[in-house]
C-alpha cells in the first residue's frame, strides 16, 4: 500500500472540498487507487503513473485531476505547455472532467476533453487559483459549476438563470384569493397547471394554436372577449386537452393537469358549463407574460422551483401542518441520497411520495443516462415507485404535483424528444413512475414483498385516529407488530417490502425509538435488518411540526434456507445534527452551519471502512488541523439489543456536558425553548399513545 495513503489516513479520512473528497498523492499510482478502493475507475493503462492529487465524487470517479509544479516552472508559455501535456493523457484515461495544472500562485484548468482552457461565463480564461484548504464551499460550486457546463463541444462555464417564482407566485396568488376566495392550496393547484401550459409552450411541445403565444395574442383582437378566450383554453380544441391527450392519465386516473379552479363541469341540469372567470383567467396569463418580459422564457428551471411555490402558497394557509404534505426540505432529501448508491437495474421506492422529491433528486444526476430514447422506444435503467393516498383533504393533487415535478427534471429529454409520439412515452414514464392509492389505506393497503432495492421515504405520522387504521391495517394479514401510529405500519411495510440485500433510510419520529408500544416492532427491525445508523435531526426541520425526528438506515439481512438471519456483528453509526444548512423557520433561507452534511460524509466514510469497530470521525479546523466530530458516536449494537424494550434514542450517548459543549444545550437549569418542545411533544406522544392502547382494549 502506498505510503502516503497510510500517512494521510486516506482509505478512512479523505480530505473534503464539501461533499467532495480530495486526495493529496505524491507517490500513490492509479493501480494502488484502484486497488484500494479509493477509485471507482477500472483501467488497465497507465496504471504505474502517480498523479500529485485528485479529486472525486460519492461514486469515486475522478472529477478532476491535479498536476502540482514548483513556483517558477510555469512562467513560460512552452512550460505552460509540457506541463499539459506531460499528463493530460492520464486525466483522459481516468474519466476525469477537469484537468488542473498549478504551481500554488497560477492555476490552469483544462477541459479533458477538448484540450482546451476551461472559460468563465464571460468568455475569459479561467484564472481562479487552486487552493484546496481556502474557500472551500465556492471551490466545490465552481467545480460542480464546471462539470455541469462542458462537454466535447464546450469549454465555457455556462450561464444559466434559474428562475425564481416567488413573485409570480404572490402576484398569481392575490388575484386567485380576491376573485375566488380560493384557498392558497387551491391556488397553488392551479398555478401548477398554467405553469405547465407556459412551461411546455417554451419547451415547443405545445406549437401553434395549442401554444401559450397563440392564446396570449388571442386577447389583441377585440372581437374575442374573455369569456371566450377561456372557453377555446378549455374546449376540446384547446390547450388545456392538448395536454391532456399529450399527457394521458394513468391507471389511477391521474396526470399532470387538474383544473380546480378553471375547468369544465356539469351543472344541475346536466349542462356542460365552464367553472371560473374570463377576467380572472385573463389577468393570470397577463401575469405570467409579464414575468417571461422580465426574466426570460420558463426552459432553466432550478430544481427547488416547486418547493418554492409551495412555500409561497401554503405559508398562507391556516393549517400549517398541511406544508407537511409537501415539504421535505430539499436539504434534507439532497442529504439522504448521498447516503445510497444507485446502480443500473435498481427498483426504487417512496411508499408516502408526496410530490417525489425523493425519488427524483436520487436520479437527478444520472437523469440523461436512466432515461434515454432508442428511436421511438423509451429505455428505463432504473424503475421508480412512488405511491400516494388520496384524501378528502388531498384528493389526487399530490401524484398531479409529482407528475408535474418529473416533467421539471425530464426537461431536457422533453425539450431534445418534443414529438407527441415521444411525450407519450414520457406521460407512460410519469404513469408508471407515481400511483395514487385510492383505498382507505392506500399504500398499506397491498404489499409487494422483498420488491425494491431501495426505500427512500419520509412517511406520514399520525396519531389521532390511527387505532382505526391499524385495526383496518390488521386486517390485510400484512402486518403483526402492532406498532403505534401510522410510522410503525409503514416501517413494517418498508422491511418486508426491501428485497435481501437493499437499503431503506427513512425518516422517523422519536416514538419508534422510545415508546414501549413499539418494542415488537424493534424486535422486528433487528431480525430482519442490519441498523446502519441513526441521524438525529434538529427540532424544526420539518415545516409545521417541532417533531423530534432521525434519519434511520437499515440494509435488509439474508435469510437462509430455513428463513433465519445472523445476528448484527457491527456497531450502529449515530451522529446529533444541530443545523441542515438552512434556518429552521418558514423563510428556508441558506447558512453556512450544515452539520447534516458532515453526517453524511461522516456515515459514507463510515460504510467504506474496514473495521467499523475503531471508526474515528475525523474533521479539520480552519488550519486544516485534525481532531474527533464530537457530534458523531459509534453504538455497539449490543445496546440495540439489550433496550429493545426500552429505548434506543441516540441522543442518551451524549451527556450534559457535551451537550453544552456542542451547543445543543444550554449551561442552565432553565429549560431551553428546543428542549421545551421536546418535552411538549414526548408528553404530547405518550398521552396519545395510551390513549391508543386504551382504545384498543375496550
């Protein structure tokens, strides 16, 4: 093994640069990289040359590759030269994207590709300095920045303005809410659908009369009144079922449109009517013309888009516990995909999809490779399962969402395939990819065993009236822990629904850990899985609810040909989360603090080690020094064991004084407000939960 893997304790602590790693190399060959794991890549040329450093991603591919240079020796244009020269044929043969030739003072980053100097956004020649101990969060967006932008063809850093809907949105939302007094989730609805009638008149799927140009210029003519030009929106030669028949319905007799507000029904005499006004209809198109004079056509959409116009809608609503239909914070699902690895033919799942983020942030990045055309034939090389229920308070608007959501990530592939022959193909995909679940039950209601590889989910928690469901769950014959709440059927759902071998993470609510009513089904997660770890996260993640709440992740055991399992022989990884990278309040904005990210990197170097038992979460200060993540524990899991009775909340490994150290608790005896709702909550809890075991006993 290399001496330098040794010394920089590489195999275990990569250096990070985010949520990327880099490894300082010196003497270490491709081969040695290869053969420990450190490089995902296979080549069998080149294998003796020692690149000076690299940098990687979570699938271990090289990104870019670094030639270091003693300052002076690339003063000279024809040094500049060798020196891009000299090794630019290894970055080729490793896949990497970026190729950096720099002496600490100047840096030149080469498109691998090309050959070429990579250029900003203005044209120029990329001069920023490599310096991978400084600034590293800007490092990691202009690397991320670059990979996105070139290709074979391009040398140049893209620019791209994502659009923001905020404004759009209140505007749209005011002149929905006076007119109709609608409610801001209504509004939010049929926002959603004129979005997706603007959007795919910009992506050329909708041309002609179908196209939003075409309506909008509709309004020039005087002899068209209002009325009339949201009837021909909503008439059988309209755009409105132009999308409809470019975008079928499923099985479950959902799509992408959903009309609450303007849409056709039948009156009581039978008589078809139109449902809403023209001059409302009018001053909405208006809006959304006004806003592509400002900022362009709807074709860049950034992928938090929609996460945004549910925050401007529904933080209007009165019952803020409905945010929690839709919000997942993206920080939180951007984390929780770090922690999987998707590979071809892969069966992914969210049993409780709400609007997919889930599912389609754990694709986004490998997008154009999962989905592509062969002529007219749509491939899939991964399979997504989204399932939603319906609701009186829901109806099928979430599934419509997450339809609409997938259009967003398929852009592209919509944009380069705008044919109604391929958008079909692209409607069968949404069809197939999300499923509303109409019984009283939905997802619990059916059970597919040992299905997916895959589970990413944050299911619904509910207590009040969940006795009910239990008792209608029960009766399927699916579930026997008779865990309390809607969490625990979920979970059993989600252990038997992992196939031998596949990974679920889920969020979870502290009751599954603590409460005694859950103690069968604790007994049922360590038969059946192995615990990989558990993430605290901080009160307030989630919109609407100060829930204490914890990433679980499980791997699913083997069984053998009598139907048992081995006992876990490897410790549990915990880690305590005090930020996720964004205020815990309804604005969502940006921080700098984002300790999910180091329990991410910490758990990934975690799964990768070889002896689980002497992991040391190792972090640098500012001065690049090392020293121990406090913030991270490894459990023994004989502690599982021995409190599956009792409790398995993580946080009882830390005490008081580290607490206080981390800054999660307060040096007082004055409870703080973060450990006030905890306690409001546990009372709340457990009061709930007897109230449900009494229920069930009488």
């Amino acid at each position: 093994m290399a001496e330098q893997l040794n010394k920089n304790d590489y195999l275990n602590h990569p250096d990070k640069i985010g949520a990327l790693n880099y490894y300082s190399l010196g003497e270490t060959t491709i081969k040695q990289l290869q053969t420990n794991g450190i490089i995902s890549s296979k080549t069998r040329q080149m294998q003796g040359k020692k690149p000076d450093a690299i940098i990687t991603n979570d699938k271990k591919e090289i990104v870019v590759y670094i030639e270091n240079k003693d300052i002076g020796l690339l003063d000279k244009k024809e040094d500049i030269e060798s020196a891009i020269e000299q090794e630019i044929s290894v970055a080729r043969v490793v896949k990497a994207a970026i190729f950096i030739v720099t002496d600490t003072v100047k840096s030149y980053w080469i498109n691998v590709l090309t050959g070429n100097p990579i250029l900003t956004e203005d044209g120029e020649v990329l001069r920023v300095v490599f310096r991978p101990n400084e600034n590293k969060k800007n490092l990691e967006k202009l690397i991320k920045k670059i990979i996105t932008s070139i290709d074979k063809e391009n040398d140049q850093i893209k620019v791209v303005n994502y659009l923001d809907p905020t404004d759009l949105a209140n505007a749209i939302h005011q002149k929905i809410w006076i007119s109709k007094n609608s409610s801001p989730e209504t509004c939010l609805y049929t926002f959603v659908e004129l979005f997706i009638f603007k959007y795919l008149s910009d992506l050329k799927v909708l041309t002609g009369s179908y196209s939003f140009d075409f309506l909008y210029k509709m309004y020039e003519d005087a002899e068209n009144s209002e009325e009339e030009i949201l009837a021909y929106y909503l008439g059988e030669t309209g755009p409105r079922e132009r999308i409809k028949s470019l975008f079928p319905a499923g099985d479950d007799g959902t799509t992408v449109v959903n009309g609450d507000v303007f849409h056709v029904i039948k009156d009581k005499n039978g008589e078809y009517v139109i449902n809403g006004d023209g001059k409302t209809f009018h001053s909405i198109i208006d809006e959304f013309a006004r806003y592509e004079r400002k900022n362009g056509r709807f074709i860049n959409i950034k992928k938090d888009f929609k996460s945004k116009l549910f925050e401007c809608f529904l933080k209007n609503e009165k019952d803020k516990k409905k945010m929690g239909q839709f919000f997942t914070p993206l920080k939180v699902v951007e984390q929780m995909n770090r922690m999987i690895d998707i590979k071809e033919g892969m069966s992914i799942c969210d049993p409780a999809c709400g609007v997919g983020k889930f599912l389609l942030e754990a694709v986004a990045m490998d997008m154009d490779n999962f989905f592509k055309f062969n002529g007219d034939i749509l491939e899939s090389k991964i399979t997504l399962h989204g399932f939603d229920k319906y609701s009186e308070d829901n109806s099928d608007r979430t599934i419509i969402l997450a339809k609409a959501n997938m259009l967003i990530y398929l852009s592209k592939l919509i944009t380069e395939n705008p044919s109604a022959t391929h958008t079909k193909k692209i409607a069968e995909l949404f069809n197939s990819s999300f499923e509303l679940k109409r019984s009283n039950l939905g997802t619990l209601e059916s059970l597919e065993e040992n299905a997916y590889d895959i589970i990413l989910t944050n299911p619904p928690y509910v207590v009040n009236g969940s006795g009910d469901i239990k008792a209608i769950a029960n009766g399927t014959g699916h579930y026997s822990c008779n865990g309390l709440g809607l969490e625990a059927l979920f979970l059993e759902w989600i252990i038997k629904s992992l196939k031998e071998g596949g990974v679920a993470l889920v969020v979870i609510p502290d009751g599954i850990l603590a409460n005694i009513a859950n103690t069968e089904l604790r007994k049922y997660i360590l038969e059946k899985c192995c615990i990989e770890g558990l993430i605290s996260l901080p009160i307030n993640t989630f919109f609407g609810t100060p829930k204490k709440t914890y990433i679980l992740a499980i791997k699913k055991k083997y069984t053998d040909e009598l139907g048992n399992t081995q006992k876990q022989q490897y410790p549990v990884f915990a880690y305590i989360c005090n930020s996720i990278g964004e205020q815990l309040n309804i604005t969502r904005f940006d921080t700098d603090e984002n300790d999910l990210e180091e329990a991410v990197n910490q758990y990934k170097l975690y799964q990768a080690s070889h002896d689980k038992e002497k992991f040391k979460a190792i972090i640098y200060d500012s001065d690049e020094k090392p020293y121990i993540d406090k913030k991270c524990k490894i459990i023994s899991i004989d502690n599982f064991y021995k409190n599956v009775d009792q409790n398995w909340t993580i946080d009882d490994y830390w005490t008081d004084e580290e607490k206080i150290e981390l800054g999660f608790k307060e040096e007082t005896n004055i409870l703080s407000v973060p450990d006030l709702q905890i306690l409001i909550e546990t009372i709340i809890g457990e009061m709930n939960d007897y109230k449900e075991e009494l229920e069930c006993l009488i």
